[in-house]
C-alpha cells in the first residue's frame, strides 16, 4: 500500500522487485487488496506481454492514511 500511495499506478514487475515479494505471495496480497476495495487491478498486455497494473482507490488512500495515523499515535507513545 506504501508504494501504491506514493505513485498513480505500479505493474506487477514493479510491486514485486520493490517489496521483494514472490510472485504468489503478491498476487494473494494483491486479491485480498482488491476485494477488501483498497486497490484496483487491469489486466493488459504492454505488447505480448501480459501486464498486471495497479491503483490504490480513494478508499485505500483513507484506510492507509488512518492505518499511518494509528502508527505515529502508537510510536508518540512510547509504549512498546
């Protein structure tokens, strides 16, 4: 989601190479975004090759923005 709010769309290849992800573990990541309604998924080709982009939605923008929010409220603590 980081990498999502910081730019207007990423490809497959991209979110994989910057999360060090498997292939299988983004792709369950990237379901469970999408059904939960935090990011869309379009499915292209970028010549013959298949290409898999996705964009954070104006839900996921809030729900990530809530979750940083949490984050900094929790850090400002100091009780970990």
């Amino acid at each position: 989601m980081s990498i999502l709010a910081g730019v207007e769309e990423a490809d497959f290849s991209y979110l994989k190479k910057q999360t060090g992800a498997t292939s299988g573990n983004l792709s369950v990541q990237i379901d469970k975004l999408t059904t939960a309604g935090y990011i869309t998924v379009e499915k292209g080709f970028k010549g013959k090759m298949p290409r898999t982009t996705c964009k954070i939605t104006s839900a996921g923008q809030e729900a990530f923005k809530v979750y940083v929010d949490a984050l900094k409220e929790y850090l400002s603590a100091g009780d970990f």
